[in-house]
C-alpha cells in the first residue's frame, strides 16, 4: 500500500486527534495493558464504538471521500498512547 493510502495516528486517552484520511475523529476513552476502548466518528455520521479492542483488532468506516476505511488498533507502545493504522481499503 502507498503512504497515500495509510497513515498513522498517535493518541492519548481523553483526546481525539483526526486523521487526514476519511477525516475520521478518533477518541480514546480508556486503555490497560493489553486493551484500548475507543470511538469514531465523523461529523454529520453515527459512531462506532469498539471496547476493549486488542492489539491488531480493526473497524470499518465508510466516509463519502475516501470510501471504506480501516481503522486498526496498531500497537500500544505506552500504556496511555495507543496508535492506530488508518487505511483505506475500498474507494469511494
């Protein structure tokens, strides 16, 4: 896949960062150990919600500009930080 294709998104619990692709809101609302619990979400569409999402576990959105997006929960590498891969996976 190209780098215009992915990208990667750090962030913290208690924030939402936004990804350039698909635009998507990410909040992380609480993480442990092996676990993260998450939102996302998009202006003007409903939520998914994933709880307690381990390592490798991924949702698909569908936004209007970039199609199907895959959202996986990538690696962990601070208890408090978790970073997502954000790809698309079907155009729009």
């Amino acid at each position: 896949m190209s780098q215009d294709n992915e990208e990667y998104v750090r962030t913290h619990v208690g924030i939402s960062s936004t990804s350039k692709i698909g635009k998507l809101i990410i909040s992380v609302q609480e993480t442990d150990y092996s676990t993260v619990s998450f939102v996302i979400g998009r202006t003007g569409f409903p939520n998914v919600i994933c709880g307690n999402a381990k390592v490798g576990e991924a949702v698909l959105f569908e936004t209007p500009d970039d199609g199907i997006v895959e959202v996986r929960f990538y690696h962990h590498p601070k208890r408090d930080e978790p970073v997502f891969r954000i790809a698309r996976v079907a155009p729009a």
